[in-house]
C-alpha cells in the first residue's frame, strides 16, 4: 500500500477510533504498531518495557484520537510524536542513569544511512530532511542523532560527545534554527 | 538555562517547542512543557510543527513486529463494544443500505462496490461451512483492504471470528476479528499485502475475545473460501 493510502486510510481510522470505534484502533494498530515498537525499541533499547509502552502508545491513542486534528499534524507523525515521548517519558523514570557510549562523529557519518520506508512517510519529506540534515556540520548532526533516536538530554549529550554542557545547547538550538531555515526554502 | 546567544531569529517560545519535540528536556523542564503542549494550543502548534519536521527521520528505524499479546492487552483494556456508537466502517452507505438483502445479492453488490468504484484488481471469496455461506469477503487490492460482510454467521457466546489469509502453500496470516452484526473492513497490513492475491484463501475460526493468542487459529475452523478475480 502507498504512502498516500495509509495516509488517507489511518486519518480516517483515526476519526472513527474517536467516536468509540475499537475495529478503527486494530486497524491503526495492524498498520502502525510495527513502526512504533521499533522507535519505542530504539529509545528504551529493553524488550519488555517497549511492549509495555505501546500499549501505553495506543491506549492513549484511543484516547485523544477525538482530538486529533489533521490539520496541525499527519497521522504517522502524531503517532510517532506519542510514542516517542512516552518512551522517553519511561526513559526519564528510570532511576539510573544509563551507561553512555561516546558519539564519535566518523561512526556518525558511517552509520547515516536512511532506508527508505515510504509506506508510512512520504519520500518526499524524507529526502527532505535528509538533504538539510547534510548541510549540518557532522557534530550537529551527530547530536540531534543522538537526541532524537536514543532519546539523549542534553546533559547525557554532552557527556557523550565530551564537551560542556553550555557548548552542547548551543550547538542544538543552533543546529534546529538552522534545520528549519533549510526546511522552510 | 544558558545563554541562547545569537539565536535571536527564534523565539523562547519557538525554542522550548523544537527541544520538547527533538526530546532533549529533562525534569521539570520537561514536564512544564509537556503542560504547556496540552493547554496552550499556540505553543502545542509550534510543537506539532517540529515533530512534522523531524518525524521522517523515524523512517530510518527498522520496523519491528511487536508480540501478538500487546495488542491483546490493548484489546483487552478497551471498553467492551456494546453500546458503542455506529463507527465508521460501519457507516458506509453502501453496506447499510444492503445490510439485510441475501447472500447470492451480497455477493453480487461486492462485485458492483468495485466496478462502481472503478478499483482494477479486486478479488472477491465467499467464505462457507457446512454448506452455508457465512460470510462475504471482498479484497481491495490497490488499497490492501479487505471488506467482510457477515451473511448466515451464528455468533458463538464465548469466542470470536478471526479472518485468516492462507496463501497457497503457506501458514495462516491474521488479518483481524470480525463480529456478527455488522461488515468489517481491515486494513491489511503491508508486509501481508503481497500474499493477498488471486487462489489465496480466506478462512475464519474461532477465538478468544481479541483474537489468537498465538498468532495462528486456536480454535475450529467454521469456514473457508478461496479469492477469485471478479
């Protein structure tokens, strides 16, 4: 199925699943659950307390599915913006801190591949992003990876990539402020 | 909060939206933003603006297959059906209008839904038991739905009717539970989509509420039809 469908099809879900509709929610879940498990996976890297968050995901999906409003967000991306911060929302709970590999930058680039996956998200935006991700420096882009995919703060940024914690701020704010003028184009 | 420096270009607002979404806050830096996302509906627009700009890097990841329990654990936790308002599946004029006409009828206006809707490759299978037609399948293939219409089903007090995709060939594929009253349409999830074609067969069994445990039927196998192109 393209991405135009899925699109079309998990709105539509979406609005029925706010009305009380539970066959609109498998639908969601059949459609989506693959791809949220692997982003709640990749924030929580711990199998059993993933699973425990997509349920979380997508019972809150039944609830603010009524509120969801197709005008301020896609689909996939609302879905993915739950499910991002409430793997995060368990990563932030948990009460030690977890053991922080450095980010070297060369790994960075290696590791900077996308594969496409445009079923759920447009191409499109993806090369996109893709593109002005490129115009950042390697350790901008290396530390919006490290926030974005591993759910890193700010402090577990700097500490991975060994610079203060004032340095790191501001290469963020000034990689964002970068990223949406090259989005906006 | 440090200095932000030279990022004038940026309101405070602006900035505290673009670190909520990236995910870099901590504490109660965290949980004032994550307040403000659900009462102030200009800063929840920033918010949604930036996780728009940076959801398609999620593209990146892998999927994975999640166990089969979780969703049972959503199923579960759901309120039950009864009483719920007419949803949308349920709401197709199309499906309402001919809710009561037979079987043989039924049939023949999946095959109309189609050609009316101009879809150039949709299959169609009428699932039987014990000589009856209990249920109407039609498969969209462009859009990987199936649609299924319940015919001469009998509802079981204790267990549910879950659709299988068995292509030739191979195992049982879960496509989705179905009910007795009303016609389901099931999104088919994209890495099934493939199998669903011409010769592959349709079956339902039945199952706990919210479907097989495992993944593959539990319980008896009440029908099967196999997909032919219209």
């Amino acid at each position: 199925m393209d991405f135009d469908s899925n699109r079309k099809l998990i709105a539509a879900a979406l609005a029925a699943a706010g009305r009380g509709d539970r066959n609109a929610l498998q639908t969601i879940y059949r459609l989506t659950a693959a791809k949220l498990f692997a982003v709640c996976m990749r924030i929580l890297d711990e199998r059993s307390e993933a699973e425990d968050v997509l349920q979380e995901v997508y019972m809150t999906v039944w609830r603010k599915a009524g509120i969801f409003d197709p005008a301020l967000s896609s689909p996939m991306t609302w879905l993915i913006a739950i499910a991002r911060n409430r793997a995060i929302d368990h990563l932030r709970a948990r009460s030690q801190n977890r053991h922080m590999t450095p980010i070297e930058e060369a790994a960075e680039l290696a590791d900077d591949k996308p594969t496409a996956d445009a079923a759920l998200q447009g191409a499109q935006e993806q090369a996109q992003l893709q593109r002005c991700l490129d115009t950042l420096a390697g350790h901008e882009r290396a530390a919006l990876r490290g926030a974005f995919f591993d759910g890193n703060t700010y402090e577990e940024l700097a500490e991975r990539m060994k610079v203060p914690l004032g340095t790191m701020k501001s290469w963020i704010r000034r990689a964002m402020i970068k990223l949406k003028a090259c989005l906006e184009q | 909060m440090t200095d932000i420096g030279n990022h004038e270009s940026f309101s405070a607002d602006e900035m505290l939206a673009a670190e909520y979404a990236l995910g870099v806050l901590a504490g109660t830096e965290r949980e004032a933003a994550t307040r403000r996302v659900a009462r102030e509906r200009a800063f929840a627009a920033l918010v949604a603006k930036w996780e728009e700009r940076l959801a398609p890097w999620a593209a990146e990841i892998p999927e994975l297959a999640p166990p089969p329990q979780v969703w049972e654990r959503i199923a579960a936790a759901l309120p039950r059906a009864t009483g719920q308002r007419a949803g949308f599946w349920q709401s197709l004029v199309f499906w309402r209008s001919f809710g009561v006409v037979s079987a043989l009828a039924a049939a023949c206006l999946a095959v109309l839904l189609y050609l009316s809707a101009g879809s150039q490759a949709a299959l169609v299978a009428s699932i039987e038991g014990q000589g009856q037609r209990i249920f109407v399948a039609s498969v969209d293939v462009k859009h990987a739905t199936v649609t299924v219409m319940p015919v001469a089903y009998r509802p079981d007090p204790t267990r549910v009717p879950e659709l299988w995709l068995i292509p030739s060939g191979g195992k049982p594929l879960p496509l989705g539970v179905l009910t007795a009253d009303r016609t389901a349409q099931i999104a088919i999830p994209p890495a099934l989509a493939a199998q669903a074609r011409r010769d592959g067969i349709l079956a339902v069994s039945l199952e706990p509420p919210g479907g097989s445990p495992t993944g593959q039927p539990t319980g008896p196998v009440i029908g099967s039809g196999r997909l032919t192109n219209l």
